[in-house]
C-alpha cells in the first residue's frame, strides 16, 4: 500500500449534513493522492474507560499495518496551515506508507492511543463535536495540500 491519508474515527454514524461535506473535500483531496474514510462503530456498552479502551483497540485494528498515525487530541500541536503544508511536505519526503488520522468519539480517544501515535495534533483549545472535528481535519488536509501545490485555495494575511 502506498502513500495515502485515511480518516478514522469512532463515533455516531448517521448519513447527514456532515457527510456530504466531508465527501467534498475527498473528492478534492483525491486529486492528489488516495484518501479513506474509516468510520468505526463500537458497542456503547460498559463503563466509559471500558469504551475508550475498544474503541482504540478497534481504530488500531482498522489501520494499514505501515502507517504515520496521527491522533487529533487536545494537547497535541497546534499548526497553522502553512506549517500544516510543510509538515506535510517533509512527512512525504521520507514515508512513502499511509498517514491515518484518527478522532475519538464523543469519550474523546484513549491515551493509550494517543502515546503510541507518531503525532498528535490539535484542532485548537476548544472542545469540538467529533462531526466538526473530522470536517474540520479534512478540510485543513486539502488546504495543505493546496499550499503545496500552489493552487490559490489558501489566502494569507493581508
């Protein structure tokens, strides 16, 4: 399998709004490279430690074996988007295998998960419903991906 992004998440899966925007911005990203959408449902069944924990195990199940994971957690890094587009840009320089983004359901992602991930990375301060957070990181991979390749998606400071 070669380079490729795939979107994981766990959550509530509903054909809705949020779906159609995030398949827009596939269709864009798709331009440049393969890109998956990976929705797991685990069972809402057990404590809320319980929960984390299969959801984890099941996120880490669904991913390439070779893969630069990367969580999307609070305290990870915040970027801008033009260091989003080099952190791109060097990460494809090096690793030729999949990038797997991965977002916790509304628990959040088990830490477990988030200290084996090569990268953590933060949406910002604020707490986001999972639905926004995935159109918010598909939407932020395609405007690196634009600033990469110069398209005049991305406007900077006046």
């Amino acid at each position: 399998m070669g380079r490729e992004i795939v979107i994981a998440w766990a959550g509530r899966h509903r054909r809705d709004s949020w779906e159609t925007l995030c398949a827009g911005y596939r269709r864009k990203i798709e331009r440049f490279l393969p890109i998956h959408d990976l929705p797991l449902r685990v069972p809402e069944r057990g404590s809320e430690r319980d929960r984390l924990k299969a959801e984890a195990e099941a996120l880490l199940a669904a991913l390439p074996e070779r893969r630069w994971l990367v969580a999307l957690d609070e305290k990870g890094k915040a970027r801008s988007s033009r260091d989003l587009a080099r952190w791109w840009r060097k990460l494809a320089q090096r690793w030729p295998h999949p990038v797997a983004f991965v977002l916790g359901s509304d628990l959040g992602l088990d830490p477990g998960l988030v200290a084996a991930a090569d990268e953590r990375l933060s949406l910002g301060p604020m707490t986001l419903p999972h639905e926004l957070a995935r159109l918010l990181i598909y939407e932020q991979i395609y405007r690196a991906l634009s600033i990469g390749a110069g398209i005049k998606y991305h406007r900077g400071p006046l």
